[in-house]
C-alpha cells in the first residue's frame, strides 16, 4: 500500500552519495566512463594501462608524463580527436583535454570499437575545408 504524500510540506531532500571516480578505484578492476557511463574493466588486450573506454573513446586527463603515473591535477575529460599510426603500423588515439587543452597519444586496445576508430581515422576526409585531393596526394 503506498503512503499518501503531504500536500503542504515538500520532503527535504537527501544529499547526493559520493560517487566512485577513476581515482578512487585503487586496486579495483573497473571504471566509470565520463562519456557514455560504461563500467569498463582495467584489463584490456594489448596494453597494460587502460585510459580510455572502449566503446566511445573518451579518457580522462589521469596521466602526465608516463602512462599509469596519475600525476595530472587536471582529471578533465578527454576527446578523442584523431587516429595516427606508428611506423610499425600501431594505432594511436590522439586525445584532447576539454578543460586544459592538452592533447595525448594513447595505444588503442584490442576490444576497443572498431567503428568509432573508423569515424574518427575517416574525419579528415569529411570536412569539407580540407581538400580531398591533398589528403590523398600523401
């Protein structure tokens, strides 16, 4: 039976619980993505630091020299801007900090979504400012 609310009163409300954040994890085995909310494990093939989600690509500014340290004060979130390749033909995400500025390069992982790795690689070629041809005299 559901109680019947006070028409004259409002309830107070209830201060918010903290909530968990990369930092706090600690020695668990997941993470809250900042972009689309996906419990993401720490354990990924193919590296062994994750730092960004595999689903929308977006990372957090944790890291400032050296993947793992967790020295960055910032803790913005970052966008993953473009893709670049190493000459051995690895993959590297090419992230932008949305509250300092800052960009990093971070290895893709192997279960990371294939189709936003596409449509970011593709960007370059859909802007309509940059001419195609240039692009594809490289």
């Amino acid at each position: 039976m559901k109680r019947a609310r006070s028409r004259g009163k409002p309830r107070p409300r209830r201060p918010q619980r903290r909530k968990a954040d990369v930092r706090d994890v600690g020695g668990g085995d997941a993470f809250r993505c900042v972009g689309c909310r996906l419990d993401v494990p720490l354990a990924a093939p193919g590296t062994a630091h994750r730092n960004h989600c595999p689903n929308c690509l977006t990372s957090r500014h944790l890291d400032e020299r050296v993947p793992g340290d967790r020295r960055a004060g910032c803790g913005g979130r970052m966008a993953a801007l473009s893709v670049t390749a190493r000459p051995d033909g690895e993959w590297l995400i090419i992230h932008h900090c949305l509250s300092c500025g800052g960009l990093s390069v971070n290895r893709i992982a192997g279960d990371d979504n294939a189709l936003a790795l596409i449509r970011i690689a593709v960007r370059p070629l859909s802007d309509s400012r940059m001419p195609v041809r240039a692009l594809l005299a490289l």
